[in-house]
C-alpha cells in the first residue's frame, strides 16, 4: 500500500486529503491563488507558521503536482506559484470560506492577524453570495497598508478579484487589512467612512458602495 494513504479508504475525498488536508496546506493554496509569491511573502501572511514547517509543506505540495517553483528574476528569493492542479482549488477553497461565513462566523480574537489576501477573497466570496448590483460593471480598489492594492471587479454577473491597481475605479478603499477587517465582519452597526477607513469616488458611486455592504454612509 502506498505509504501516503492515511485513511486506508477507497474515496476520492480521502485520496485529496491526504493530499492537502495537512494543516497550512489549503492555506497555502489560498494565498497562491492571485498570483506567485515568495517564501517571506507566504510566511509574513501565515503568521504563526515556522520556516520548517512551511518548507515542507511547499515541498508537499510541489511533489503532489499543486505547486511549482519559479526561478528568481533577480536576487535570490524563489517565486512559488499554483499549477493548473493547484489553481483548480479555488472553487473548493471559496466553498469552504463561504461555509465558514455561513455557520462558523467569529469575530477576530486578540492575536489573530488579518492579512490581505484571506481579508480581500473572503470579500470577494461574501459579494458573489449577494444580490447583484444593478449596474453592469463596477471596479472597487483597496489600497491596504504595507500590503499594496487589490481590484474588485463586477462584470457578467460575478465578482473577480485580482491583485494590483486596475484604474480607473469607481471607488478607492484607503485602509489596512486589519481594519478592513474589522468594519467587514461586524454583525450590525456598519458605518463608512470610519477613522481608520476613508473612500475616494463620485458620491453616486461610494452610495452605492455603501448599500452592497449594507452600511450607513457619513460625510465622505
């Protein structure tokens, strides 16, 4: 028998957790999935994660066929990015994100780190399971701090999120993961802008922005 098997069970959903069900893998297939990143880039967004333990998953999962290494461009620093196998999570990963919104809903605790990719596919997940805007297209940018900028598009029905600055938006988010964070997953009470949250846009635009998020708008 293949020394892999855990479960010793004939299931195709066995087979892929023995596979990715390790802690951190799907993870870190979460964290690849806008795009290659380096070592320090995944284990700055995983946190509490060693350095061993990291590189063994990543070579877990490159041996399992998920992930590939890039050589560098310049410097040193390898680039990890998801093969086609790897890529091809992502509806069961935003499954399980969307689950979790659903029926295993937190607020964040002391200690617990809010990063920009989890925050910004956790939103990307929660506005694909709303009511769809009436205007055919919208672009949202967030503009996080220290993390860089990610764009949320709404086009064809369905909300793509994508990293990077994709101009021109309709309105620009101005705050920090953290606090994102915080204003996203608050039960009631949503109030835009806050101190730590400022928005840049036409009126028209950030009213809008304000409805799908169900928030009551200031002076902006």
């Amino acid at each position: 028998m293949d020394s892999r098997r855990i479960y010793r069970h004939f299931c195709m959903m066995a087979r892929a957790l023995e596979i990715v069900g390790e802690r951190w893998s799907l993870l870190i297939v979460r964290d690849l999935l806008l795009g290659p990143r380096r070592f320090t880039d995944l284990a700055n967004s995983l946190a509490d994660i060693t350095p061993t333990r990291l590189t063994s998953r990543l070579r877990h999962l490159e041996a399992m066929g998920l992930v590939t290494r890039e050589p560098p461009k310049s410097g040193r620093e390898v680039w990890y990015r998801l093969t086609e196998a790897g890529q091809a999570l992502q509806p069961a990963i935003e499954a399980l994100i969307y689950w979790g919104q659903q029926f295993a809903f937190e607020r964040s605790i002391a200690g617990e780190g809010a990063h920009a990719v989890s925050a910004m596919i956790g939103t990307k997940v929660w506005l694909n399971s709303q009511p769809k805007p009436r205007a055919k297209s919208l672009v949202w940018v967030w503009r996080l701090q220290g993390e860089g900028a990610y764009t949320m598009r709404f086009k064809a029905g369905t909300w793509e999120l994508m990293q990077g600055e994709a101009g021109p938006a309709d309105v620009v988010v101005d705050t920090s993961a953290s606090d994102w964070a915080h204003f996203f997953t608050s039960p009631n009470g949503r109030k835009l802008p806050g101190p730590d949250l400022k928005l840049s846009g036409k009126r028209s635009a950030i009213s809008t922005f304000a409805r799908i998020f169900q928030a009551e708008l200031g002076e902006t």
